[in-house]
C-alpha cells in the first residue's frame, strides 16, 4: 500500500486526487495540507473532498503529513513547491508535481532536488495531453520550416500564469523539433505595426474567461494548407487521474526527474 499526501487538499483539485487516490486499491491517502490560515485545516480531509469520513484531518504541517506518507502529489505554485521538495528532499520522500508557472531557474532547483528523490514534473499529467505532445513532436518534424507554428491556449479566470505550462512545453517541443530555442522564437504580444511575421517565430496566444478547464491548439499553418492538433480538457479528473498514476509509477524508482512520458511509456 503506497501512502499519499496531498497538498491544497481542500482546492479543487486537492479534492478530486484525494477521492482518486481513495478509489484505488493500491493507494491510500496518509497526509492532507492546507495553509495554515485555511478554514479547512482541522477537518476531516475525506469530508471536505466529499467522499466520506476518512479519520484524517487536515494539517498545516507538511512535516507532519510526509512523516507517514511515501509520496506527496503537489498543485500549488512553484515558490511553495520547491520549499516543499526541500521537505520531501530532507525526509527522502518522492514526489509528484503538477504545479505550473516555474521560471528556468526554479526549474533548475526543483532538477537539483530531484538527484536526490524521485520526482514526476509535468506541465500537464493529462494523459491525452502527453499523446499530443509525442504527436507533436513527429509532425513539427516532418512538416520542417514550410509551415508557420501557432499556439492558443485557453483556461478559465482565475488561472494566474500565462500563457500555460501545457501551452510552454508545446512550444519547447516544436521548437525543438524545428532545430530552433523556444526562448528566441517565442512571440507573446502581436499590436500595431508590428511588420511581418517573422519566419522561425511561434505564436503564443492566451484567452482567459469563464470556468474554461483547458484547451490547447497548435497550427501549423502553410499555404493552401492547415493543420490543427487540439487538446481538450472536459473536467478536472484527466490531470488528478495522471498524478495519482504517477504517484503509483513512482514506486521503487531511482532518485531523477521524470515526466509523464516516463510514466506513460512513451520515451
């Protein structure tokens, strides 16, 4: 039995892995964390995520919850995330983490943490999302420098990075792929005269409205010719569904930072 800790446990998306993780017979939930001025800290974790009394209150002690957990499964933002890998890292815990929003040198310390505890880091845990991303990488290839590449991404109001990580880590690949630095090529803002589209550029547009989940297209726009490769999200569950399964993956692994290309088996 693999023992889970939860972070935001009383979000949203702390809820729905806390009811996933309840749901599987391999895995149970040891751990619920909130922050320490949120209502919820000292409720019954299973109550708040609405799927019954699990005896597990919430904490606002890290500390506390991984001292008998095997895995932490973290959404929050990447400040909170490293000062939780510095946790997990002092305690040998592994750890999965979906939070979003990480800038290059934050990404480098949560590398750093991860040559001593196993770690999933993904921008999505969607498994549809990681097809497209092998999917992109193979058409962004054969297509080569005759198509112009273009990302829109689209996500409800309250989601504070833009443009996603999800929409980033689409743009990394096709640049890739291209022979190109995503940190040259990206093109964010488009507003008056701003001359012809340069040729190696890729397009990053952001929407924001209503409770939109998540939805990513990438163009790759020739002439007399288009190609649409688009990810839609319909619930939550797809990415609570992905941590829980890396969490599970996560079992027996060497210390090192994986995506959920390892975990899917798609490398």
């Amino acid at each position: 039995m693999i023992k889970i800790a939860v972070t935001g446990a009383a979000g949203r998306m702390g809820q729905r892995i806390i009811s996933l993780v309840t749901e599987a017979n391999e895995l149970m939930v040891s751990g619920a964390v909130e922050m320490p001025i949120h209502k919820a800290v000292g409720q019954d974790a299973g109550l708040t995520a609405g799927c019954g009394m699990l005896d597990l209150k919430i904490t606002d002690s890290l500390e506390r919850a991984m001292q008998v957990s095997d895995v932490l499964i973290d959404f929050t933002f990447p400040e909170v995330t490293l000062e939780n890998a510095a946790i997990c890292c002092e305690l040998g815990k592994r750890m999965v983490v979906g939070s979003t929003g990480f800038t290059a040198e934050q990404r480098a310390e949560l590398a750093r943490y991860a040559q001593s505890i196993p770690i999933v880091f993904a921008p999505n845990m969607s498994v549809g999302v990681n097809v497209c991303f092998k999917i992109l990488k193979d058409i962004a290839k054969t297509l080569g420098d005759g198509f112009d590449v273009e990302i829109v991404e689209l996500h409800h109001n309250k989601k504070k990075d833009s443009p996603s990580g999800t929409a980033v880590r689409m743009g990394e690949i096709a640049a890739e792929a291209l022979g190109r630095d995503y940190r040259e090529v990206a093109n964010f803002h488009r507003e008056g005269m701003c001359g012809e589209r340069d040729h190696d550029e890729i397009g990053m547009q952001t929407v924001r409205g209503g409770d939109i989940v998540g939805e990513h297209t990438v163009y790759f726009i020739g002439m007399g010719e288009r190609i649409e490769l688009t990810h839609r999200a319909m619930s939550r569950d797809m990415f609570a569904r992905g941590a829980v399964r890396a969490a599970a993956w996560l079992a027996g692994k060497a210390p090192g930072l994986y995506d959920m290309q390892d975990v899917l088996g798609l490398k």
